[in-house]
C-alpha cells in the first residue's frame, strides 16, 4: 500500500462549520453528494490545513489561525496568487480552486486546492521506508534540488514582481524581525538583544541577489511520490513566500537543520529526519547549494544566526497567542522554553561561528 499523508481529527477549539463549508464548497463544485469529512493536518502552528473529503473527491482548505493575527501575516489572497502564478513554472506548487472572501462562511478569507496526495516527511521517516545512506543522501538532495530550481526562477517572467520588495531585503528583515520579537515578548522571555545587536552589525551591504523565495522550505513542506519516495512531486505551504535574499531562504531552511552531532535539547526539537546516516551536515548542504548555485557563501554565519533568530520569533509569536489565552493548543506549551534555547544557541555561534 503506498504511503500517503493523512490528517487526524480536528484541534478543539479549530473546528469548521460543517454546513456552510459544504454549502460553499457544492457552488463552485458541481457533482458532490453527502456532507463532508472534515479532519484537521495536525502540524500547521500558523494558517491551519484541514482535508475536506467527499466521496467523489478529495479537497485542502487553507485559512488563518484562530485568534491574534500579525498585521502583515496570513493573508489568503496573497498566498493563492502565488501559487496561481507559481503553477505554471514551478509544477510542484497544489492547484487552486477557489478563493473565498466573504466572512459569513468561516469569519474570514480562506481557500481551497487539490490534494496532492503523497507523502510528507516528519520528525522520523516512516518505518516502512527502510533508505540506505546513499538512498538517504539522494532522498536530501533532491529535496535541496527544489529550493535551488525556485531561487532560479525567473519571478518576472512568472509575473510576481510585485509580491515583495526585492532590492534591500536583507536589512529589512533584520529590523522587522526585531521589531517583532520585541512587540511579542513575554516576561518568560529572553530579549535577544545581544543577538539583534550583532544581526544589526554584521548585516551586509546589499543581498547578494533578488529571488522568489519560499521563507519556510524544510522537509515537511515537500510532497514525495509515495510509489518513489525520492521523486519531489509537491511543495506546500506559501504564506510566507516573497522576493528576498536565496541566502536568507537558505538560513531559513538550515535553521531547522537538526544533525547528528547537534546537542540533547535541538535533538527533542527536530522535526525533520536531517539526523540520519547519509543526510547532508548543514556545512555540506552549504557547500552543495554553493556549487549548484555559483554564489559566493562567505561569512554564512550571519544567514545561520539570522535564521534561528527568525525562527525564535516567529515561535515567540506563537507563544504569545498561547501565554495571553488566544490559542489552546497544547503542543504550544513548551514554545517558550524553546525560545530561551534559541536566545542560547545564537549567542554560542556568534562566540564561536560554525555552520
């Protein structure tokens, strides 16, 4: 039987109206019998992803979490013309359905795509897919692949030349990203300062090159063939895609590079199989996307540490929604702890760099 990602029941306190959903859904789609089965991808901790099954055909719902929003985030339009105007040059991205903006149906503006049905990588690979080192090697990078094959594409050719900035990417991302932590920090928190202060410091001149990058590209947002696990079929969640700095993306994705050899407490928080025989180091996944790519990686320290600054903050926010009562998830409990973790780590690698 092929190995196929499959939701769970839905979150308390995230369910969706069933009626008005299959309501909505049966305009747009002709030929649905019955009520939906509506359950719940249990890993999103931003926009939430439910399946809507129907015996006919198979639906993914993408809408904003439940309480406190960020000003600039979770925004459903931008997030579908993307990925409209993705389809037909970077083939992994899911069809859109529909876009729905009126907020008698769920409160707020969410859509709707096709499934693609595969299999999404976790914390640990499926026990029964048993890889090789050199299976596992090629499984990661065929993964990295995909991250490079979108940093080259052309995004005006793709018509997204207005989906971000471009051109200074990199200093803003340092002061917005400060501004954010500084806004969402909770007295449990550490206040990163030493971090922000070097980040502000070491920022280069100018972004090595302009790009559409994806801002959140790790493997459990990547769609494997189920029948051939090494084939990249899907990439998913774009909410917070734009044009920017490859470097920063690439800082990004290594932030949530666990390894083999990294300490006790990053090893609890990985949620990617990157510790395994045969998966690249972050040093080496540096030097291939170098290779790949032609760009000069020096002083990469800076996209590391701006990476897992970003990360922290963007946990710190989800905190906050958790410490002030806003979300009830429990899996959120911990996020603050997680967070001083992060505050350590950087310091540590501004003391001494090491990729």
């Amino acid at each position: 039987m092929p190995l196929l990602d499959e939701p769970a029941p839905v979150r308390p306190g995230e369910e969706l109206d069933a009626g008005k959903v299959d309501a909505t859904i049966k305009r747009v789609v002709p030929g649905l019998t019955g009520p939906p089965e509506i359950r719940e991808y249990p890993r999103g901790a931003s926009n939430l992803t439910y399946q809507v099954r129907y015996p006919e055909r198979e639906f993914v719902l993408r809408r904003p979490p439940f309480g406190y929003k960020a000003k600039s985030a979770h925004d459903m339009r931008r997030e579908v013309t993307i990925i409209s105007a993705l389809q037909p040059v970077y083939p992994y991205v899911p069809r859109v359905i529909a876009f729905f903006d009126d907020p008698a149906i769920l409160g707020c503006d969410f859509y709707l795509m096709e499934r693609i049905r595969g299999l999404i990588v976790r914390r640990d690979l499926p026990g029964e897919l048993r890889l090789s080192r050199e299976h596992t090697r090629r499984l990661c990078l065929n993964v990295i692949d995909k991250l490079i094959e979108l940093h080259q594409l052309d995004y005006q050719t793709a018509g997204l030349e207005k989906i971000g900035k471009g051109k200074g990417y990199g200093q803003r991302q340092i002061v917005g990203w400060s501004d954010r932590y500084r806004k969402s920090r909770t007295p449990d928190a550490g206040d990163f300062e030493v971090v922000m202060a070097w980040l502000h410091d070491k920022m280069p001149a100018e972004d090595v090159a302009t790009c559409i990058i994806h801002n959140d590209f790790r493997f459990d947002n990547v769609v494997l063939n189920p029948e051939n696990p090494f084939e990249v079929i899907g990439v998913l969640d774009w909410e917070m895609a734009t044009l920017g700095d490859p470097l920063m993306d690439l800082g990004n994705t290594l932030a949530y590079w666990v390894q083999a050899d990294d300490d006790d407490y990053f090893q609890k928080t990985r949620t990617q199989p990157t510790h395994l025989p045969g998966m690249l180091t972050r040093k080496e996944v540096v030097d291939y996307y170098a290779e790949k790519t032609g760009l000069a990686l020096n002083n990469f320290d800076f996209y590391l540490i701006y990476g897992l600054f970003r990360l922290a903050v963007i946990i710190q926010q989800i905190y906050y929604r958790y410490f002030h009562g806003q979300t009830r998830n429990p899996a959120f409990a911990n996020f603050g702890q997680f967070v001083n973790y992060l505050q350590q780590r950087c310091e540590r690698l501004i003391q001494q760099p090491v990729v």
